[in-house]
C-alpha cells in the first residue's frame, strides 16, 4: 500500500517593478521630499506633477496633456503612476505601450478609443431601497428536484435580520436563497438585500454579535450593527468605466454583440453614443460624476502621424482622461512621415502638452532607489554588495543594477548564504551581461553572426 506525500510548493510572489509607488512624495506647499513614497530625487518633475494632479483636482487641463521626456530608466512610469495614486485609489489607470495600437484585428483607432474610454469613470449615485441588517437566522427550505427525484435543491430561506433598533423576519425565494448560499452568508453577517434587484451584498461580521463564531484570522472585516430600521432608503455609489458600459448596451443591442465584443469585434460608434447620452443625462440628474482618470503611453514615439491626430482631437472631447505620454527619443522621424521633430511628434501636438524632462540619477539616488527595491523584493544585501550595485548602476543603468539582484540572491542561496555579498554581484555580472559587454561581444564574433 503506497502511501501518498503532498508537498505544498510556495506559489513564487510577483512583485511589480514599481509595486513601491505610493504618490509623488510632495509635502503640503507643493514641494517635493528627497525620498518619499517610493520615489527618490526628480524633485522638478516630482514638484511639476504635483501642479498636474492640482489642475486636474480642479478641472483646468481640458485639452491639454502631459509629456514625459527622458533617458531611458529615469523614471517616466514611475511618475505616470504616482500620478494616478495621488489622485485616488478608484482613479481609472490605464498603460500601454505606442507599439500595441497595431494590430490585425482592430483599427489603431478602435484600440485607442477603448483605451480612453477604460481611462475614464462614472461614479454612480443612486438611492435604492433595501433591507439592511445583521444576520441573527437563517433557515433554508430544501425540497427533490422536479426532474432527478434523488437531488435535493433549496427552494426558499427565512432570514431575520436586526439592527439595533429594529427587527424583521423576510421569507426569500430561490434567487436571493441560492445567493445566500453562494455568498456563504452565515449568523453574524452584515449584509444588505436590493429590494427591486434582490442582488445580496455582505457588508462584514458584526462586531461583538454573541452568536456569531469568530476565528484568530478573520478573511472579513469587522463592521458595527447598522443603526434605525432595516427597511430603509440606503445611497448606493459604484463606479464604471465608460468602456464597461460601452460593452454592456452593445450586449444588449445584440445577442452577437454579447459574444464577440471585447474578442474581436469593434464597439458600434451608435452604442458610445448612446452611453455618452446616458451618461450627460446621469450627470445632470445629479446621479452620477465623471472620474477622469490616466490614460498612460509609454514609447509614445512609436505611433504614427494618424494616432497623434486622433489624440489631438481627443484631447478637445469633453469626455477625455488625463493623457500622460512618454519617450525617451530625441530628434527623430515621425512615424509614417519623412519629418524629422522632437520625440518623433508633430508639433501641433507638443504645442499641446506640458513637457516635464526627467534626469538622470547621481551616486546618491541610486544608492537610495536599490535599497527601496531590496526592501520591496526582500531581498538582503551587505554594504560592499550595495555600494557595487551603486557603482554598477552609476557606469552602466540604474536598471541593470536592479535586475542583478535576484540572480545574485539566487546565487547566495545555492552558497548557502541569505545575504548577498559583493562576490555574488560579481558573479551575477559575468553570467548576466550588460548592453556595452553585449555590444563587444558582437564586435568580438561579427564574423560568425548571421547576417540575414
């Protein structure tokens, strides 16, 4: 009789490689601290994005957009980011790189009205009535499937949920019953019941209720008992983006749609038109708001003259998000033209964004930025293994300096050790090559490379 051994393998964490961003590190006048909230040094740029996130809080960038412009690694991405984190954690984020626009399937034009509509939300007011309460009971009522006899399904629930004022027993049929079950709801659950939809929604476990059953490790948050009476009038606020709703009336126009939208398909310019009418009647209803949020292109170089053309007029919509581009290009051809500009765009469009230049990083910043990437990837180094990052960093690219240290963990490790020494640096370094060490090596076998 064999016997069976399961070993539960870690799943490996993915950790992003601007996972430490947390908003622009600005203190309450504006300016910007050396080391905060994940970013180091680019104290104008820091200090420019801060006036962004301003104009944008109080809606005076109509029309305009953002430009990043830079050496490669001096932290473009990281900006567009603290950007949207500065501006709220239900802010639409949206990136791509100027090189996705191509594709068979789509127009460039269809990707990058989808894009600009997923970068911008509408936060949805609206007063629905609802049972609301805490579980105090909750009987289900089984009975034998009509049609397999031996399978037994639920039919109905008695549920009697209270507050600390008030009482009520419901009696719910199989929808809401089998959303109960789904849900897992149990005794000591807040939760709240739609009375026109009967959609469910658990709220948390009540605090300090005597017949609900708490663990050490609770997966739910802990919530008072709801105060006044169970029936009652409650605001409900969600959040769409233009581009979930643009999906949902396609769906709606056409069973076809249902199936193929969001494959293959392009979006009916007829069902964004009658999502935009939706949406402006929302909005002057009172019922709903526009949460503009960030449309980020990085290599924004790498699209043509009909993609800036289409963002130009974009950005005059008044339905638009915050357009952030990025390049770390000089003067080159624009795309599909023989004209040579800045960054690869056509003026009209640079007249129309505000142009932050971002530099590259001293000794001191990289020293700093390692030691937040080591911290974020838990990752321990000695003094002499950071200080020859440092150095790596500062002769090659901040972001070779970076990518070496997880080999070179992985190579203290197999030593036997937890920390990394500069020995592992070193080693790291001659099985992981940098750009100019690839470029001599290709000047070394010229000969033996294909050249076709």
């Amino acid at each position: 009789m064999g016997i069976e051994i399961k070993v539960e393998v870690p799943r490996p964490k993915r950790i992003g490689a601007h996972s430490h961003i947390r908003g622009l590190g600005l203190d309450e006048k504006g300016k910007a601290i050396p080391v905060a909230d994940g970013l180091v040094g680019q104290v104008e740029a820091r200090e420019a994005a801060g006036i962004v996130v301003r104009m944008i809080r109080e809606g005076r960038i109509a029309g305009r957009g953002i430009l990043f412009v830079g050496p490669p690694g001096t932290g473009k991405t990281a900006l567009a980011i603290a950007i949207a984190r500065e501006l709220g954690e239900d802010t639409p984020f949206v990136a791509l790189s100027g090189s996705e626009i191509y594709s068979s399937e789509k127009k460039k034009t269809e990707i990058l009205t989808e894009a600009l509509r997923r970068a911008l939300g509408v936060r949805i007011r609206e007063k629905r009535t609802v049972y609301e309460g805490v579980v105090k009971e909750l009987k289900i009522r089984r009975s034998r499937h009509p049609m397999v006899p031996y399978m037994v399904i639920p039919r109905e629930a008695r549920i009697r949920l209270a507050t600390k004022d008030d009482e009520v027993t419901l009696t719910v049929g199989e929808e809401i019953t089998h959303q109960l079950l789904e849900i897992g709801i149990r005794r000591g659950d807040v939760i709240w019941i739609d009375a026109e939809t009967g959609r469910v929604f658990r709220v948390g476990k009540a605090k300090g209720f005597e017949e609900a059953r708490y663990y050490d490790i609770e997966t739910h948050k802990l919530v008072e008992v709801p105060r006044g009476p169970v029936k009652k009038e409650k605001e409900i606020v969600r959040t769409y983006t233009l581009h979930d709703l643009d999906l949902y009336v396609s769906a709606q126009r056409s069973l076809i749609s249902f199936f193929t939208i969001g494959v293959e398909k392009e979006i009916p310019p007829e069902a964004r038109r009658e999502v935009d009418e939706m949406v402006k009647k929302w909005i002057d209803d009172k019922k709903a708001e526009i949460v503009p949020g960030v449309l980020f292109i990085d290599d924004a170089h790498m699209m043509d003259i009909e993609a800036f053309s289409f963002l130009s007029r974009a950005m005059e919509s008044e339905f638009s998000p915050i357009i952030i581009l990025a390049t770390n290009r000089g003067l080159v051809k624009i795309r599909g033209t023989d004209i040579v500009s800045p960054h690869g765009m056509p003026l009209d469009l640079l007249d129309r964004l505000l142009i932050i230049p971002t530099r590259p990083y001293n000794a001191d910043e990289i020293r700093e930025i390692i030691k937040i990437r080591a911290n974020e990837e838990e990752v321990e180094l000695e003094d002499d293994a950071l200080e020859e990052l440092v150095k790596i960093g500062v002769e090659t690219s901040l972001r070779y300096a970076v990518q070496l240290m997880e080999p070179a963990r992985i190579i203290a490790l197999n030593n036997g050790r937890s920390k990394i020494s500069v020995e592992d640096i070193r080693n790291a370094r001659k099985l992981f090559i940098d750009v100019s060490q690839s470029v001599k090596y290709l000047k070394e076998y010229e000969e033996k490379f294909l050249k076709i």
